[in-house]
C-alpha cells in the first residue's frame, strides 16, 4: 500500500511539474530540461564502499501486522541478514518506538518512528479536513537497517529488542551461528 502511494505521489508531482511549465503545449520540455541524461553502463559503475575494519549492520525483514482499529498485532521476523557494511547514524536519535541492542558490551538505545505511520494527503477520498494526516498501515514488510558498531567499537549485539510508545516489548530477535532467529 505503501508503495501504491508513493507511486501516485510520484505521478501526481510529474503531472503537476508538466502542466505548469507547459511542456505539453508547445513540445518544448526537451528545451526547457535538456537532453535526457545517459546510462552509466554497468562495467563503469563504483560499488558501495565497504569498511576496511569488518564493521557489520544487521538488515531485518519484519512483518507487521495491525488491527483495524490500529492495535499492533504482531512484528514477525521475515528474514536476517548481516552485512560488511557503513550503518546510518542512527544512535542519538529519538522517537516514539526504540530499538534496544543488547551484548556483551553493554545495552545501547536509538529511537526511531512507528513504522506504521503513513502520511496521506487529505481530501473528499479520506474524509479528512486537515491536508495531511497519519494512517496505520496494517500489514507491510518492513527493512530495519541496525548498525552493529558505535564508531569503530564491535558491540557484539547479541539480541535486538524493539518497543512501542507505551516501553512495550514489541518484537526480540537473537543472534546465534544460525544468524538472526526470532523465538516463539
């Protein structure tokens, strides 16, 4: 569903960008944004730089599933992966839900959005007064990116712990020589 809108969204933006300038009318959108840009073929293309010190990030598929009314219902570990790679600098940051990475160099904590949130654009379709407004998306595959370092520190996590707005344990997935598993 997700994507659904952000397909529209994307639609809607070209639509709009093409009426205004009124490329439509007079043929003139190559005029007016040049020549359409060329393919970089694919034997000149540079790779992703990877970290010379075995830094890892752990990517979690996760789904979630949400009631009607938007009580969350389940976050089920769809897949977990460990990769040699730069994780986003998410560590200071705050919000609603926090993720909780716990091993044997201690616990630390980040907090990130509900990731059921989905801005929509009012309207008559939604009987919304405000322009934008959230919705609870409820059932969507999530891709969790966890970086599995602070700096250049290993924090050897060993379990990742997920909790909603409320301090509830939402979703726990451990790390054995398995990889990533979620228990039951």
């Amino acid at each position: 569903m997700r994507k659904n809108w952000t397909i529209l969204a994307a639609l809607g933006l070209v639509a709009a960008l093409v009426l205004a300038t009124g490329t439509l009318k007079d043929g003139s959108a190559q005029r007016k944004f040049g020549e359409k840009p060329t393919p970089i073929p694919a034997d000149v293309l540079i790779p992703a730089p990877t970290p010379p010190d075995e830094r890892e990030i752990a990517i979690l598929s996760l789904r979630v599933i949400s009631d009607e009314e938007g009580q969350l219902e389940t976050i089920e570990l769809q897949q977990g992966r460990t990769l040699n790679s730069y994780a986003p600098n998410v560590l200071a940051l705050s919000g609603p839900w926090t993720v909780e990475l716990a091993g044997e160099e201690g616990t630390v904590r980040y907090g990130i959005l509900d990731p059921r949130m989905v801005e929509v654009e009012g309207g008559e379709e939604f009987d919304m007064e405000a322009p934008y407004s959230n919705i609870i998306e409820t059932d969507f595959v999530w891709e969790l990116v966890v970086p599995l370092y602070d700096g250049a520190k290993d924090l050897q996590v060993q379990q990742i712990k997920i909790f909603d707005e409320n301090k509830k344990l939402v979703f726990i997935t451990y790390y054995s020589d398995e990889g990533w598993m979620q228990k039951k």
